[in-house]
C-alpha cells in the first residue's frame, strides 16, 4: 500500500485510510524498537537534511533518531550559523541543499504554509516538523497512535484538547486528525484563545469550563501555554490561567472515571499542568515521546519511495 | 597519479596538472553521484573535521556530504560553542584536534593566510575552505568544473568575473585557476571595488563597462555583492549598484550570443543578478553546487593517502 | 571484570579497583587507536546522546570521537537551540530523550551534583562530563592514565595541583584520584584561591610558594585560569598571577630535576603557562588529550552492560 501524497504537509490533505497505513506501519517499527537492535536498513543511502528554522528539542532529536534507526545518511541544518543571516531565500536554500542529491527535507519553519509552498516548487518529499500556527502533522500522528495503544480505537472516543487553541499548529493537526477518524472532539480554555469560528469550521464542541469538559472526555490533551504569550494580554496571569485551566490531581480525582492526560510537550509544570498530574499514571506523555520515533519511521519509509 | 602537494591552500600553489587531475578524477565522483547507491567506501578509517570558524551553508554542507559519500567519519566543529571563545589559539586548537587522531582538516576562516600557517605546523591534510579575502579553491575547481562540463574546455575560453573584486576570495582562486589554464578573463566592475594593480599582478583585463563585458564573455561569473559593505561608501547603494551592474534578463537579451551565467551564492535576488535571470537556462547555479559535491570528493580522495 | 557502579558521577565514589580497571581497559583502547583502522563493534546499536549545557571543545569532542569509534549512534545535543530555552526541566528533558531508547547520557551541567540528581531518577548510565565546580573525572581518569604512562605508577608519585582549586573541579577530581590510589598531592596558588579546610578535608598539603612546590614534585599539573574571574579580585591582575603561579621556563631549568608539566586546556598562554614550556618535551598536554578519547572509550565500554 501507498500514501496518496508524496508529501506529509499536513493531515488536512490526508485521507483516513493515509491515516491508518501510517499508524499501522508505526505499529510495526515501535516493535522494532522493543528489540536490542533497534535500526533496520530500510533508507540505507537516502539522505536526510533537517532543515530547522525554529528551535525544538524533541521533534528534531525524534526525526534525527528515526532517520538514523532507518539508516538514512542524515545533515542537520539549523538557523544559526548559515546562509539564512545572509538573506537568502528559502526555495533558493532548498534548492542548493536539493543540487546535492538530498531525497528527503523534514522542515520546521515559522511562517504557516512554508512547507506547502516549497511541495510546489521542488521534486523531494517534505515532510512538515511544524510551520507557523498551522500544523504539526507527525505530533497529530504519535498522539493518535498513543490514544489508539491505550483504548484500542479511534472512532467513538472522546478527546478534549485544552489551552491555547487559537495560536497552536498541534491542536490544528489534532482536530482535523480526530475529526478524520470519527473521534469527537471539545476544545476548552479562556474565550481570548479560542477561535471563534471553531465550531462552524472545523465540527468540534467548545466549552469554556474545564470541569465540565473534564468529565465528558476520555482524554485529555493539555497544550503548552507559550511563556512568550503572557504580554499580550491574552489571559491574565500565569497564576489565573493556571486556577482556571490547569488541569490539576484534585480535578482529576473529582471525576467520576479515569481520563488519560497528554501533552506535547515541553510542559510548564504547575502552568497548564500539574506536576503530580504529569507524573502519575494516567499521564502517558512518555509513551507519546517513545511512539513519536516510530511514527517518525513509518511516515519517512512511506514518503521514500522503498515500499513497493 | 598523485597532486603535487599534501595540501589543498590555494589554486596559486597547484600546478596545471593537480587541477587537470582534480577535474578528471572528480568527473568520476559526478558518476558515482548520478547512482542511486552514491557511497563509496574510498575513506573508510579516515576521520575528517569541519572546522569552520566562518557561518556558510552550501560550503560545510557540501564538504559534509562529499566526506560522507567517501565513507569518512566527520566531526563539525564551529565557533560557537566551543573554546575558541576561551581565547585559545587556532594552532592549539588544532593540535588538540589532531591529538585525537584526526586525519584530515577542513578549515574556513576569516584570517587571510591561516590554512598556510597551520600547513606548515601540522602533519594532517588541510583543505582550505575560504580564508579571508584570499583563496576559496574548492569553490574555483568547482567553477572550472562546470566550465567545462558546458563548453568542453577551459583553454582559450572568455570569463567576465563581475563585483567586487577586493573582498573576494572567489575572484582570486578563479583568476588563478583560469589564468594557469589559459582562459581568458575580465574582471568588472565599480573601480572602487577592483584593486588597482589587477591587469599587471594577475593578466586579467579590466573593464568598467558591463555591457562590453558581457558582450565579449561567454561566461559571466557574477559574485554576490557583501550586503554588510554597503555602510563603506565603497558603492552609492544597492540600487544603484542594480542599475550599473546587476545583470538584468534585458541585458542578456541585447547580446549577440547566449553566455553562461554563474553565481557562488547565495545570491541577492535584484542586486547583483536579477530573479528571472537567475531561474533561465542560462544560469548554472545549482549545477555549480551540484558539481561541488563531486569536486569536493575529488580534493579529499586525492589528498588522502588512500590513492596509489 | 566489572564496575561497582552503573554510573560515572564522579571519582568520589570509585574504588581503587574500578580506577585500575578503566585505566587498564584504556591501555587496550590505546592500542587500537593506534591502527590504521580505529574502529571497534563494542557499542553497535548503543545510542549515546552527548547532552552540553556548557560550552565544550575538546571534552565533547573526544566523547564524541571516542564514541564513533565504539561504534555506537551518537546525537549531540547542546544548549542553544533547545527546549532548555523555553523553561523544561533537566529531568523532563532527560526522560523525553530517554523514551526515545537512548542508553547512555554524557552529561555536562553548570550546577554541582546535576548527573548524581538524574542518577536518582533515571535508568539509562550517567557518564559525568563536567559538573559545575564539582568534579570531571574523566579527566581525572587522563592524567592518572598519562602520569602512569610516563612514570609506571601512580602510588608514591608526588603530584602538584596549581592554581585556582577553589573553583576547579578538575582539581577536585585529582585529588580524589591521586590520594586513593597512594599518590602524593600538594595544591598551590594564591590564597585566596585554595579552599581553608583542604588539608584536613583531602588529605592534601598546601603550599602558597610555586619555586618549593615544583622543587617537591615530579608533576605538576597546572590549572586553567579563567579569565572570566578577574573582575572578582581573587587576584590583582594576569600579569601578577603570572609572576607569582606562572610556570616558566627559566624556573623550571632552575629545578634540580626534570618535572612533567600538565595541563587539562584550554592553555592562556602567558598566563597559567608561558609558551616555551607548553611547547617543550617536559609538556604532556597533547598526550593527555591523546589519552582522553582511549579513558574515554573504556568508560563508556564498562558503562555499557556489553561487557560479560
């Protein structure tokens, strides 16, 4: 089987079964994995750049290891320390890197649509780490993965994502993922930080209280507040946001059932999320790390062109 | 065959059968490049620094790639991060380097003359990637390479080199090579940027007029004009610039004959070389970078040891 | 043989058998570097992340080297760049990487005691890598490693730390080293730099006087002064330091003997150590980081749980 894109630009353009090859082609390298020898030799003489204009710790760690488990030949490339300050453009980067007989760019970049205008331009596969606020398909990917290990299924299960959903590329790539898959879903978190269109858009609930939205769900995916946001007047103090929608042990203990709790990643602890919440067994954030190289794999082998 | 010299400092040293022999054997690497399977395992062992003490992009990525094809180990090395912020020499840095049993040294730097002082220090191979305002040899060989890859020759051939002059270490290893090859070249540009003595020291003509150079070349090698100078009143302005030397599609079309168009990059789109001339037939941009990858190859097998 | 610990935090908590152990698995390594061919299987498909949240030249560089010559999958991960900038903790960045199936952490932190927390909370080995003013054992394990290649023995050997011990943890270290394994240690410096309970805390003597203390020993081990410290009146001036704990040339021809003269780098020239003695025969410094890659290697082969 074959993905009907050759590009991993967002799960917007995916189609379920797009959705399902991945997730089960990820089930097979997360077994690999689990073995002492974990790399198979799968994109043995592909190369590799990660082209990171944005800085990330654990999504460029996640593809570096992914590529590297697959045995692709892999070259980092990061803002600093490149032609980027001498105000070169990115299709004329990508076209150098490209000159050198490079098969596959995973991209992370601020500007929304970034990946998706380069997909027009050049012959390799992309694969999108994250552009601006718009998507961030392969964290939507590890986190359906990790919700499908945990409760066997998609359809039917109700997921509610909490925070900042007006600024987020993962709540984006969640919902249109979800939605996709026949999960339902609410969004929760102060009125300034929710897009008011949501509904109509994109057919998932709103809900304003945490508490309610808490003991609908049967997972709970808390995003990250970004520090950075705090001037803008978005919401008023670290400390209100955190009485308001912090996702707490005590709220979770009222609730009449026990709710799975994921996060992206890196957590604010005592912000969005609790410390005795992020370190207790309904929290599955780890899990959602380890199934993200799998993932990883299982989309970088499928864009590659080596299955047949 | 082996080169003349243990080192790659410059194209002033290199005797006309080295670059000959650079050339042929890098026309090998291209083949090699063109296979789906592009390593080869000529320097397996051998473990080769990038120390680059300059930002680049297409330079270090480029000289990455060629050691990984060889099969090298690679080690980057740059500024920041490291302890040349603790005001340690580069000879002291590079012996400690070179303490740890490393082979090969590949060294950018902003000093005019440092690859030839550590040369004559240190046992390993150097290949100078760009010193200062003097050689830039890969990036002349690279040139050469593509030159005779689209007109079969390099003999008797007519090359306008175009921009700034002074500063460019790329004008000096090109005048070098093309000189000692028996191509014939003009230098052009605003006369504060090309130094005086120029036609007695190296046999290039000059000519401060772009249309009659580009009327009597059949390649322009434009250079990339160092936005950070403008501030030296060097040139009026960057448009101003544009309109008396940037070569524009109009001006190309006004010519009698169709000339090859070149660039080291990265270019200033609207400076020195217009948008729709860049992306014509005309330009040979990406093969350069292209050909890079291959050249690069050729300097470090040939540099090696490994040949016999 | 094995290790009694499944970490290396520090020369603190080793035996004198763990000591001899890696130095005589160093020897081995040793030799191997040696050969034309520098790499060994052991660490096959062990994944080592080099985690530096100091600035580090020849330290992660020789992890790095010695690692790839393991065999093992190496990923550098360094400050800038990272998710350390948006405020995760170390613990929640070190188990992110953890779930990612990485089995050993090369650790360098700015804060005293930063690998011995993680040790507490995570499975995968701790190899100490700097921490703080605390210890660098491996450096420590080097010098043992090169003071016995030189002299055959470490027990009865006189050994002089000079300099700044109070902010040093490579002196720490050494002494923890030295005095274990039966050696002689005297610190000198200034005052103000030399910790008031060392004596009866170590087992180690003082002496505010460089000529007596070179006459006394057979090595002399000479710290690093950090420039950064001058604003701190810990001394009057470089120049001054260099008259009163400069190692000279001139003194040391006025020794009735010949000492060896180390040094863990980066060497202020003029300052701790004049030029003519870094770079004469007595001087061992290139050695030492000869050294550092095979200690390097041995540490993280015990490390690995590949050895039976």
């Amino acid at each position: 089987m074959q993905l009907s894109t050759r590009h991993l630009l967002g799960i917007k353009n995916l189609t379920k079964e797009d959705i399902s090859l991945i997730l089960s082609t990820a089930e097979q390298f997360k077994e690999v994995l689990q073995r002492p020898v974990k790399k198979v030799p799968s994109l043995r003489d592909v190369t590799i750049v990660n082209l990171f204009y944005e800085s990330s710790t654990r999504t460029r760690f996640s593809f570096e290891l992914a590529e590297k488990r697959l045995s692709a030949d892999v070259i980092n490339f990061s803002t600093s320390g490149s032609s980027v300050s001498k105000g070169e453009t990115l299709l004329d980067t990508v076209n150098n890197i490209l000159s050198m007989k490079v098969n596959m760019v995973v991209l992370r970049h601020s500007a929304s649509g970034a990946p998706h205008f380069l997909a027009n331009h050049i012959p390799a596969a992309i694969i999108n780490a994250g552009d601006g606020i718009n998507e961030h398909p392969t964290q939507a990917l590890l986190d359906a993965f990790t919700i499908k290990e945990k409760l066997g299924n998609l359809n039917g299960v109700k997921v509610a994502i909490i925070g900042d959903i007006m600024h987020s590329r993962v709540s984006m790539s969640n919902i249109y993922l979800l939605t996709k898959m026949g999960a339902k879903v609410t969004v929760c978190g102060p009125p300034t930080l929710i897009p008011k269109y949501i509904r109509e858009a994109f057919g998932v609930e709103v809900n304003y209280n945490l508490k309610e939205t808490l003991d609908w769900c049967d997972v709970a995916n808390v995003l990250r507040i970004q520090l950075e946001r705090q001037d803008q007047v978005l919401f008023s103090s670290l400390r209100e946001y955190n009485l308001a929608y912090g996702v707490s042990k005590n709220l979770l203990d009222s609730l009449k059932k026990e709710i799975i709790v994921m996060h992206p990643g890196p957590v604010n602890r005592g912000v969005e999320l609790d410390s005795d919440v992020m370190d207790s067994k309904q929290s599955v954030i780890l899990q959602q790390v380890e199934n993200g190289v799998a993932v990883r794999m299982a989309v970088l082998y499928l864009l590659s062109n080596r299955t047949n």
